[in-house]
C-alpha cells in the first residue's frame, strides 16, 4: 500500500527532525529529561504511598505524562476515601469490674495525661442501653486521645458503685489525673447528651 508506506515515512521523517533539535541543543535535551525525571519521581513516590495505606493502588501512577488529569484527580480522590476508611466507625466500650480494673485504667490514663469516659448504667435501662452505641460512636472520634468504659451497676461490687457515687442512670463521667472531673446525667435526649459529653472531652484532652 503506497499510501501506508509514504504515512510510514513521513513519521520517520519527523522523529529524525525531533532528534537532530534535542541533539543540537544538549540543554533543551538535559532539561526534558530531568523534568520527565522529576515527574515520574513525584508520582511513583505517591503511588506507593497509596499502595502502603490502602493495601493496593487501582492505577500504577508511574509516568506523568501517560496521565490525564481526570485520572490525577481519580487518584486523590481515592487517596482520600481509603484514609477516610481506615479510620474506626466506632470502638467499643471496656467493662470495668472492680475497684481494682478501675484503679488500673485510672493509672494508665494518668501515665498518658489523657481523661477517660464511664458510662454507668445497667441492662434494665433503657436509656442506658440506647446511649452505649452512640458513645461508641463518639469514642471513634476521640480514637487514642479519650478511652471509653462502662460499668453495669448490677453486675459489679457496691464498693465500684458507691467509687462513682452513683445514685441516677444512666450518668456518664469524665475521670482525669485518678479523679472524677464532672459527669452528665443522661435522662434527657439522647442527642443531646452526646454534645454534653463531647464538650466535656473537649475541655480536658
């Protein structure tokens, strides 16, 4: 086919052009290559980065320039999704037992400088059982900077009890430096008590 073999040629024609302008000016031809370099640098560092925090990478983001911008931005976006992901939706709450489980988590918490949440409520209580999820939830915010606990007044020795100086369910206290700072007594909205309690975290952590 003459005209497929002239096309053929012409494209020859034109990269030997393109060859003899980089070759006659080495700086033009230094200069692409450091910033092909530079590129596929950036985005093979990147790609592992993704691949490192979300266990793979959909595209293999090696060369700049084989990557429209749509794809770029697909990238960040599924960065940024994947980060959102590894973070917990909810973290569940630890019993305490006894006065001596309390007495230990009060020293860890006074060891990290951290405050603690206990939940006091029993399996009777509606309200109680109704605000344990949502203070799961809560505890996924405040994830390595506030633990959470409960304690089952029912299931546990008066001398925890009478520790808390509990007389109303449910009451969700705020314990730093191995004492009781303030509590909420969560008879009302459940809603509402959730922003009381994340209040309280936000004056001590």
């Amino acid at each position: 086919n003459i005209s497929s073999d002239i096309s053929s040629f012409e494209k020859i024609k034109r990269t030997q052009k393109r060859m003899a302008a980089l070759a006659s000016n080495p700086q033009m031809l230094t200069r692409q290559g450091h910033s092909n370099y530079k590129k596929e640098q950036f985005w093979r560092k990147e790609s592992l980065n993704l691949e490192k925090k979300c266990g793979f990478c959909c595209v293999k983001v090696y060369n700049y320039e084989k990557l429209g911008r749509s794809q770029v931005e697909k990238e960040w976006r599924l960065k940024a999704f994947w980060s959102n992901v590894s973070q917990p939706e909810t973290i569940e709450m630890v019993p305490i037992n006894d006065v001596d489980e309390l007495e230990a988590v009060l020293s860890d918490a006074r060891n990290l400088s951290q405050p603690i949440i206990i939940e006091w409520m029993a399996s009777w209580c509606r309200k109680c059982i109704y605000l344990k999820p949502k203070l799961e939830k809560l505890a996924a915010e405040y994830n390595n900077r506030t633990k959470f606990y409960y304690v089952d007044v029912n299931k546990v020795p008066q001398t925890l009890v009478k520790r808390g100086n509990i007389s109303k369910m449910p009451t969700i206290q705020l314990w730093k430096e191995g004492e009781m700072q303030e509590e909420v007594i969560g008879g009302h909205k459940g809603w509402l008590v959730i922003e009381e309690v994340r209040e309280l975290i936000n004056k001590y952590v």
